[in-house]
C-alpha cells in the first residue's frame, strides 16, 4: 500500500485480502499459501496475483486438483509446526475435502488430549449472485458453523478482509474464512494503520432502536440498504454485522435485541436446520421476555439456485423483502 | 481389435465436418452472445476439442448413458441433443433442455441419456459407474460414456471410480479429454504421471492414447472400446490428446500458455487437418466445406432466434422439483 496515513487509499476488498497475505507472507517465514491455481493463475478470484513474482514457489504453492488432499496437507503441515493458509476456489468445492476439515482439522486437537493443535487458515469463496447455478453458487459457513473445533468468521468489510487473516494466523485453532464472491469488486478505502480486527466478536454497523437486523457477510450491504429504506417509515433499524459465525457473538446478539427487542436474521444459508435457526433458538432461550415480537427470518428460498437471473434474485434475500419482513412486524 | 474401422467414403467425411461445424460455429456463437449479455455466468466453450466429441458419439447407442463435465456443449450437440433447446438452455429460458435453470454448466436431456453436465471436476464419474452398473445388473448390453478433463485425473473421485469400475468388470467408458491445461495448470505441474492413460491402467484398465484432433482417429478407438465392452470385457479408458483454443471461462488472461503454442495446435486443429486431408484425397472440396458452414449457421440463426422468443420460467416455479412430483414418473 502507498498511501499516506492521512489519505487512505482506495482499493478493493480483493486488493485487501491480498495485502493481508503480503503482509503475513512478510512476517513470518512458517506461512506458505496453497491451492488450486493460486499461483501462474493468480488465483480463481485473482486475489493471490503478483505473490507468486514475491514468495516463489516454494510459499505460492499451485496444487492439482485435490481437494482433499491439499487440505489435508495444509492440516499436516500445520500439526508440522508451519503457518499454511489453503484456499479453496470456493465452498462448493470444499465439500470434496470435507472429511479432512471434519474428521481431522476439527478434532484432532480434543481427540489428542490438546497435544495436537491445528493452527491451519482455510480460505473460500462463498455465495450466490453471479449466475452460476447450483453446483456454484451456495453458502455452507452456516454448516460449517455447525462443527466445534473449527472457527469460521466472514468479512464483510475492506477492513475485516484485512484484519482478520492476521488474527486468524495467531490463532492456534483451525480458522475457515468465508469471502463472499459479491464482495470482490467492493471498493473503499483502507489506511495504512493495520486494521485491528478479532475473529470473536460481531460488530454495530447502524445503530438502531425498532428492530434488529442480524447477518453477515454480503447480506450486510443488503441489511443496510433495507435500513435506510425503514427509516423514512420511522422504523430504525440496528444492523449487526455477526462477523464470526463460530464463535456466535452471543453478548453482542443479546445486547442488540434486548435494546430494539425485536429480531431479523438475514442469512444467505437455506433457513432448515440453520445457523439462522440456532440464533433464533438462542434467542429464545436468553431474550424471550425481552421480545415485542417472534424472531423473523429472511433466508435463502429451500431450493437449489437456479441459473437466471430472475430465479436467482428471487430465491436470494434481498434489501426489498429485508424490508418487508420488517415492514410486517410493525404491521406497515 | 474387434469392430474394422469404417469405410471412409464421402459421405462419412462429410456427416463428420458438418458434425464438427455445428460445434464450432455453436461455440463461436455463443461467445459473441455472452459479450452481448444473452448468456451469462461460466461459459467453457469447446473450439479445438471437436473431433472427440464427435468421434465417440458415433460409437454409442441411444441406450448407453453420457456423463459429461461443464465443457458439454459439444457433447450434447454430438449427441442429438437439439440445437434449439440447447442454446434456450444457455439463455436461461424455460424452453432450455433443463428448463433453463443448469445454464451453460448443466445440460441434461435424459431422453438421450444425457445425464449432464456436472460442474465440479470429478463428480461426474461416480455417476457413471453408478449408471453402468445399473445397466449391467438390468442386464442391457448398454455402457456409460463418461467425459472428464486431465485435470479431474487428480481427484479422488476419478481413481476411487476406476478402481471399483475395474473390479466389478462394469460397462464404463472413460474418456479423458487431455487438452493440456486445467485452468492455468498446466498438466506437468499437476501430474506426477503425464501419460495419462497409464493411469488407468495402473487400475489393470485397458487403456489407450489417442490423437483426438482426428475424429477418425477418435471414432475407431471408441468403437473398438465399446465393442469390447458391451462384450463383457469391463470398462475401457481412453485418453484423448487434444487442446482448447479459447480462454478456459470467457475470460482468462491466459498467462499460463504462450500465444505461439496456440497458435500451433491451431494449425493442426481438428477441422484443418481434416479439410486438408480430405481435399487432397478427392473426398470434398471447398464448396462442400462453405455449404456446411453456411447450413451450420443457419441453423444457429434459428436456435437464437428461437431462445430469444422463448418465454421465462415464471418465478412462481422456483420450488417445483425440488423433490420430484408425486405421480408424474
Ligand atoms: C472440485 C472442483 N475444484 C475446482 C473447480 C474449479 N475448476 C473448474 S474447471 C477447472 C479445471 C478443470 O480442468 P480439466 O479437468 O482439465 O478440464 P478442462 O476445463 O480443461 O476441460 C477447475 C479447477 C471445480 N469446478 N470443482
């Protein structure tokens, strides 16, 4: 980054992410970055381009396609006393090395009475929007969230996309980051100080008093333009930006609700069995008798996404039935 | 080898180049009309590797299975799927051969036992073995044809399928269609063994390099392979050394490949060669090739006129088939 502390510069929650990778890269001779085409390529989402030129092969390292294995490896490597940092193209593609994110990466520091802690950072693209159909397009953090052992956070912001790989790499436990592939292009500006982010904790992203809008990810963009369109209706929305699915904020969740005491969970996951579901039913639990309301949900359509565009909108949460989920808990 | 090659007459060659036009002018199409917005999200296009989809399909029968990758529009052409309710597919529309929810990705027309269209590397050839032993245990004479890149060979879902296909003797026809590169990868960086078809036979797979820039070349080896199979002999493997000439989606800045080596498997693409040889041996002429050309067009002029008429699926559908309807079967 060339830009002055007083000048932040503008950039790309890509170019972020990448500075976040030099920036690791630079500091520490454990780390090495692996997977498909993350190097000659520069990267399915062109996120690790020009490293290849900086580290060399031996620390950009392009695998075969093998999902399982190369994850296992940076498992592996990780037990080995090295600081690997896997990309996977995308969550879909996870799902082949879903065994060794399961059945090892997650377990084995318990199994092993603690002597086997799995300080591997596994990044992937998540989500839906660029028409790419079902075997392309859909989110499994919400899964993954489901798993203890793992960490699974999701930036949503320039500053998160750079911050939290750091705090991911000083973390001794298997860290999932979900980069939602609606955010690549997302411009702003970033300054020179390096971002302070944790990858415990949810964060305010519209202070509100009437309602709570929960999410992650690419739908905060869609929580916040709902937001705005609330306001002129006198409802103020708070948006929650949960930034870790794995650990649940549970303090900052509460805090939220018990202040607008009603709730909207917008998540791009299918609504069943959910990670929807389970802050739902920790709201039950911790919040009941501080709702106005029942907890309302905004998911994504219990369908595979389709391939056009006006099938995949509507089966996708978006700012306008954000809105009118909100709309219909004040009966407007 | 059992099944003699074909005779080649003029008829023969001219029923392959109006086959391998088809694709070639399809492909061109399409790209033009994803510069335009008609077709979006991925789109891997076939230029190059022509002449073995169409060698293979003239070895198949309409009971045998197709599984095939996200790189099928030549594949699904080869096979008779038509070219009208292909390209609606690639538009989206609900008159597309999966109603226009797969896209350009996810071609299937189970009529013609066309079972896709998968897009993630590998997924593919489980599901072949699964529909090969199907039609050995229902006692057919039928075999699944299974396509799949050089690349998917380091899945593990490729060798866990050659092994259980080999050992329980099934009627599966694998075909890696080696055109080099997957993605940005080139195979020797991906591969500790390039000589692909020694794979399979690791896995005690008869097993065979083909030039798949030569749709004869192609047809005979995947005649002979069938015959052999729907013998009883299990599955047979073939590698087909070929090569895609455009980016590997629509766009890739192709870092990874020099334009000199396009250019030189260009020269000896599958339509040139063909053309040349044939020309020389009396078998067609120019005007043939023109004629062909023009027909192919033609009949892509109406595919797109035809997928730019059709209607939408209404949104009120999105749910239907997410299980399957209860007494439509
Ligand atoms: C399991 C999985 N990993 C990664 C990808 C992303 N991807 C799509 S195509 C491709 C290259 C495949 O190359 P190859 O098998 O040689 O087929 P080709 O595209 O050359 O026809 C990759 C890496 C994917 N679709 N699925």
């Amino acid at each position: 980054m060339s830009a002055s502390a007083l000048q932040p510069a503008a950039t790309t929650y890509r170019d972020a992410i990448r500075e976040a990778l030099r920036d690791a890269l630079r500091a520490d001779p454990r780390v090495f970055l692996m997977g498909e085409d993350v190097g000659r390529y520069g990267g399915s989402y062109a996120v690790s381009k020009g490293l290849l030129e900086e580290f060399g092969e031996e620390r950009i390292r392009d695998t075969p396609l093998s999902e399982s294995a190369f994850v296992g490896a940076g498992i592996g490597a990780a037990i080995g006393g090295l600081r690997p940092i896997v990309e996977i193209m995308t969550c879909n593609f996870s799902l082949l090395a879903l065994d060794q994110i399961v059945n090892n990466a997650a377990t084995l520091c318990h199994m092993s009475g603690g002597q086997c802690p799995v300080p591997v950072v596994i990044r992937m693209a998540t989500g839906a929007g660029r028409q790419l159909a079902a075997q392309h397009s859909h989110s499994f953090e919400g899964w993954y969230a489901h798993i203890p052992g793992i960490r699974i956070v999701a930036p949503a912001t320039l500053e998160d996309a750079r911050g939290m790989l750091a705090a991911a790499l000083r973390c001794p436990d298997p860290v999932l980051i979900f980069e939602h592939v609606a955010l690549y292009n997302m411009e702003g500006a970033l300054s020179d100080e390096w971002p302070q982010a944790d990858i415990e904790r949810a964060k305010l992203r519209r202070a509100g008093r009437d309602v709570a809008l929960l999410t992650y990810g690419a739908s905060l963009y869609k929580c916040l333009a709902a937001a705005a369109s609330l306001a002129p209706l006198g409802i103020e929305a708070e948006v929650l930006d949960l930034r870790s699915l794995r650990p649940l904020d549970d303090a900052a969740i509460f805090a939220s609700v018990r202040k607008t005491r009603r709730a909207v969970i917008v998540d791009e996951g299918w609504r069943s069995g959910s990670l929807s579901a389970e802050i739902s039913a920790r709201i039950m639990e911790q919040c009941f008798y501080d709702l106005d309301a029942p907890v309302g949900r905004v998911c994504t359509a219990e369908a595979p996404i389709p391939y056009p565009k006006h099938l995949e909108d509507a089966a996708l949460p978006q700012a306008e039935t954000v809105a009118s989920a909100v709309r219909a808990m004040f009966g407007k | 080898m059992s099944a003699a090659p074909a005779e080649i007459g003029r008829e023969r060659v001219l029923e392959r180049l109006k086959a391998m036009l088809r694709i070639r002018r399809f492909e061109d199409r399409c790209a033009e009309l994803y510069g335009k917005g008609f077709i979006r999200g991925y789109l891997h296009l076939y230029n190059g590797e022509e002449a073995v989809g169409v060698g293979v399909m003239q070895a198949l029968e309409p009971d045998d299975a197709v599984v095939s990758t996200y790189r099928e529009h030549g594949h699904a052409l080869a096979r008779g799927v038509p070219m009208n309710a292909l390209m609606a597919e690639l538009f989206g529309k609900l008159a597309g051969c999966s109603r226009g929810r797969g896209g350009s990705m996810h071609i299937f027309d189970v009529s013609r036992r066309f079972y896709g269209g998968n897009a993630i590397v590998g997924v593919g050839i489980p599901l072949a073995v699964g529909l090969a032993l199907a039609q050995k245990l229902r006692g057919t004479r039928s075999l699944a044809a299974c396509f799949f890149g050089e690349g998917a060979v380091a899945e593990g879902e490729f060798n866990e399928s050659l092994n259980l296909a080999a050992l329980w003797k099934l009627p599966v026809l694998f075909m890696c269609e080696n055109n080099l590169y997957a993605m940005g990868t080139a195979l020797d960086r991906s591969e500790s063994q390039t000589d692909i078809h020694l794979k399979a036979a690791g896995y005690r797979i008869p097993s065979f390099a083909v030039d798949g820039m030569d749709v004869l070349a192609v047809e005979d080896a995947a005649r002979g392979a069938a015959a052999r199979i729907r013998a009883g002999g299990g599955p047979e493997f073939l590698e087909l050394k070929t090569y895609r000439f455009r980016a590997h989606s629509m766009f890739d800045s192709q870092l990874y490949r020099t334009k000199e080596e396009v250019e030189s498997w260009r020269r000896r693409g599958p339509l040139i060669g063909f053309t040349q040889k044939f020309k020389e041996r009396g078998l067609m002429s120019e005007d043939d090739y023109l004629r062909l050309e023009r027909e192919a067009d033609q009949e892509v002029d109406a595919a797109v006129a035809f997928a730019q008429a059709a209607d939408w699926e209404p949104v009120d559908q999105l749910m239907r088939f997410v299980y399957a309807e209860r007494g439509a079967a």
